[in-house]
C-alpha cells in the first residue's frame, strides 16, 4: 500500500491505497479529465 495526497476543490486529505493505483494515478486521473470533456453522462459534473 501507498499514501496518496488528494483533494477536490477542499482540504487535502491522505488515501492509502494499493501500490498498482499509486503508480498509475496520473493516467487515471488523465482518463478522468478526457470522460469529464467528452461524455455525455458527466455534464452533471
């Protein structure tokens, strides 16, 4: 398990999370970003 830093327009907060999702977290979160512009299911977001 790893530490990760996240926070969503609030305060920062510590996740421990699987070392797999640690690693690739910057391509999950960039895969996020292209679905939130792209999909039709996101416009609640």
């Amino acid at each position: 398990m790893k530490n990760i830093v996240l926070s969503a327009d609030g305060e920062r907060k510590v996740y421990s999370v699987p070392e797999a999702v640690a690693d690739y977290l910057y391509e999950y979160c960039m895969d996020f970003d292209k679905w939130l512009w792209s999909s039709p299911d996101a416009k609640k977001y």
